[in-house]
C-alpha cells in the first residue's frame, strides 16, 4: 500500500524533544472553566483541568517562528491523580499514534507532547500554585485553529440575526463533519462527544469556507483494542455513556436496548 503523505510529519519530527523554554507563550485562548463562583482556577470535581495557549516555537529548526496550539493538561495532586494520567495518555497517544489514526484534515492530531512543571510558571494566567499541579501534569502541541469554536460561530450569527445557510451547513457537515467520522470509524474509533463545542474552525484565507477540525477525545473508543469492529450494541462489556447528556444518542440515552449489564441494574454511568 502506498504511504499516505502526512503533511505536518516535519512540524512533528522538529518539535521532537523540545520542552516549554522553547517556545514563546501567548496569549491563553481556551480552556475548561468549569469551576463554581467564577475563580480563577479552573479546576473540576476531579482536580482537573485545561488551559490552551497561542504559542510560537523559537528553537532553531524547521519549525522556528511557527505558530501552534499549548494544551496543559493539568492533573493536581491527588487520589486519582494516577487514573486520570492513564486517560490522558490514552487521548494523546492516539492522537500522535499516525499508525492507529492517520492524520485527517478535519481531526485535530499530537505534534508533540512532554512535561515540564518546573517551567509552568511562565504560562501567562497560570494561577496554581506549583506544589498543588502532579509531576505528570502534560504539554501538547497541536496545529493551531484560530477561528475559534462552531458554537461561539453559531451564538455570534444568532446575535447578528443572521442563520446558516443550507451551503454553509453543506460545507461544514457534509463535506468536513461527516468525512472525519467515516475516517475514526475506518480505524475503530468512536468520538462520542461530537457537539459544537469539541467542533474547532480554522481560517483559510478570505473568502474561504472555514476548515472543521474535531476536537476532545478525552472519552473516545478505539474498539480495535477490545478485538471489535465498530459500534455495534448491545457491546460484550460495560460502557459508561460518555459525552455530554444533551448530546447523546436515543440508544445511548434510553436503557433499552442496552449498552452492557450496567444498565440492567441501577448505576451511576458517569
């Protein structure tokens, strides 16, 4: 079989081994704010949170002056600390792994990832204090989308009175939407957390549609690892729904038909 060309194989092959002094840190352009009262640190019920950063890499190489996306992946200190890090690398291993997910234009991918606390200090709006933030606190790097989400897209149209026209959803779903959840479900994968949220836009020029990029595989499955095919219920095993509750499927929603024995007894599947 042919090799399929990766064009961001030399961003990812320069990226290699470099660590946060290497680039130079922007301005925090998202994140999880989740946390009660509006303060400041955005930590969850679980201790945990993310920061993204405009970054632009300044170590010589192929690379230097190019701009990229800095995820934090922040895991505080605590019981969980360890599960949550086996979660965190099964996401971005998949996402750097070209051979379980080749990269796809409309699905956001790994460059690089690392750890560095000792420099988390430097992030600009980085308010946790460092002996609360694990060692295994984790740096990705990925292209960057400066267009912001398809749902800050759809409440700024809504606000302006104005509607997506049938070209508008034709191109964004149809043609970009749909061909990067064909390609997860070529390779096993199932997103399931598609909402406007996870669903990021990148510009391409004036006068050009938006490119789609998918995003958030914190609760996917690779059903190839479990020795099956695709989605197909009832599954031989537990599942947990996963996703956001407004956003579920009817069968996922509903105990019947079922997703495993945890819905045949009552359970808290989150």
């Amino acid at each position: 079989m042919a090799e399929i060309f990766d064009p961001l194989a030399p961003d990812a092959q320069a990226l290699e081994g470099s660590l946060l002094v290497d680039y130079e840190v922007g301005d925090k352009i998202g994140g999880k704010d989740v946390t009660p009262g509006g303060l400041q640190q955005t930590v969850t019920m679980h201790g945990v949170c993310s920061y993204v950063y405009k970054v632009v890499y300044t170590r010589a190489g192929a690379a230097r002056g190019k701009t990229f996306a800095l995820k934090v992946m922040i895991n505080m200190q605590g019981e969980q600390t360890m599960d949550l890090q086996d979660a965190y690398r099964a996401e971005y291993e998949l996402l750097a792994d070209t051979q379980k997910l080749p990269r796809h234009p409309n699905i956001t991918c790994v460059l690089h990832h690392f750890n560095d606390v000792a420099s988390a200090a430097r992030l600009p709006g980085f308010d946790f204090d460092p002996q609360d933030v694990s060692p295994r606190t984790t740096f990705l790097v990925l292209p960057l989308c400066d267009g912001g989400d398809l749902k800050g897209l759809m409440k700024r149209k809504f606000q302006a009175g104005q509607h997506f026209s049938e070209g508008d959803v034709r191109s964004l779903i149809g043609q970009q939407l749909c061909p990067a959840v064909v390609h997860l479900q070529n390779h096993g994968i199932c997103h399931r957390d598609i909402k406007a949220d996870n669903i990021m836009l990148r510009s391409q020029g004036p006068g050009s549609e938006p490119q789609l990029v998918l995003i958030d595989f914190g609760v996917c499955m690779n059903f190839r690892e479990y020795g099956l095919e695709g989605f197909r219920m009832p599954f031989p095993f537990n599942l947990p729904r996963g996703g956001a509750p407004g956003f579920l499927a009817p069968e996922i929603v509903t105990p019947r038909p079922g997703v495993g024995m945890e819905w045949r007894q009552p359970c808290n599947p989150y």
